[in-house]
C-alpha cells in the first residue's frame, strides 16, 4: 500500500512547506491589530491603568477602530 508520508517528494515539500504562511496576519489585518492595542493602551492610560479591564479596553478598542475603519460596527451592514 502506498503511504505518502513515505515518499521522498512528499518529505522534501513537507519539510518546506510553512502552514502559518496561510493563516497568518495580512498588511491590513496587522495594521487594524496595532491600531486596536494602541486606542486599548490609550483607554488603560485614561483609566490610570487600574488593572482587570483589559478584555474590556480591547473590546471597546476593536469597537471603536471598526467604526473608524469600516463605518459601521462589526456585524451590522453598511448603508
């Protein structure tokens, strides 16, 4: 029975091949992220940076750069 594993071609592209090439952060994607840790640092810094509110900073900073990127929040439809 044939196993691909095996087979030397099938060795060499495995050894080559880098899956988080396919799944990792685009320009844009990675640009959004920055500016969503920076407006998350800014809300921490107003708040004096009291600690257990930093998934709520995130989420109000995802929010808040979504708007300003898309125009709308996520999930709802432009228009």
């Amino acid at each position: 029975m044939f196993s691909l594993q095996r087979d030397p071609e099938f060795q060499i592209m495995a050894r080559q091949f880098d899956p988080l090439w396919f799944c990792g952060p685009g320009d844009e994607a990675a640009q959004r992220q920055a500016m969503i840790a920076e407006a998350a640092y800014f809300r921490a810094q107003r708040r004096g940076f009291e600690p257990g509110h930093e998934l709520e900073d995130w989420l109000a900073a995802e929010q808040e750069v979504y708007r300003l990127v898309a125009g709308a929040e996520p999930g709802k439809a432009r228009g």
